[in-house]
C-alpha cells in the first residue's frame, strides 16, 4: 500500500512526464527511471507502485509510433524491450 502523501507527488510526476511524452513525436528509445529512494528515504520495489508506474508508462509508450525500446526501472525492478516487427520482445528483466 501506498505511503500518506506519496500519491500526489506521483500524480504530479505522471502528467509532467505524459505532457513531456505527448510532445515527443520521434522518439524511438525511452529509458524511464522512477527512483524512489529519494521520495521514500530507502530503495522500493512493490508490486502496487510497478503496476502503476512500470505497467502504465510501458503500455503507453509501446503504443507510440516510432518506438522501438524501453527500458522502465521503477524501485529495484527493471524492464526492457525492443520491438521486432510488430511484436515486443522482453529482452531483460532484473530483480535485485
């Protein structure tokens, strides 16, 4: 469960980065790094904000013409793609 006071700070990251994507038209590559020590004072993973941090922006972001990888890191967990054709292959997952 999310920390009081935690979820406005991440709304507010959220539409400064979806006002920054929209605006990315030739984008081909996005390395996102949500590095919640700073916010929460110790490393996070949880299953919670990767759904909604990792999971959202990974969805939107394959969604964009143009883009051929990803790479999402929220916490300690890491994610990343490439796109082949049309599918998106996982190319490397870390949990630490």
């Amino acid at each position: 469960m999310l920390l009081w006071g935690l979820d406005f700070l991440i709304k507010a990251y959220v539409a400064r980065i979806e006002a920054l994507l929209g605006r990315m038209e030739r984008v081909r590559w996005v390395h996102l790094i949500w590095d919640l020590s700073t916010i929460m004072r110790w490393p996070l993973y949880n299953k919670e904000l990767w759904e909604r941090l990792g999971e959202w922006f990974m969805q939107r972001l394959k969604g964009k013409a143009g883009m051929q990888g990803i790479i999402i890191t929220v916490g300690k967990r890491t994610l990343k793609l490439e796109r082949k054709g049309v599918e998106w292959i996982e190319r490397e997952v870390v949990l630490y």
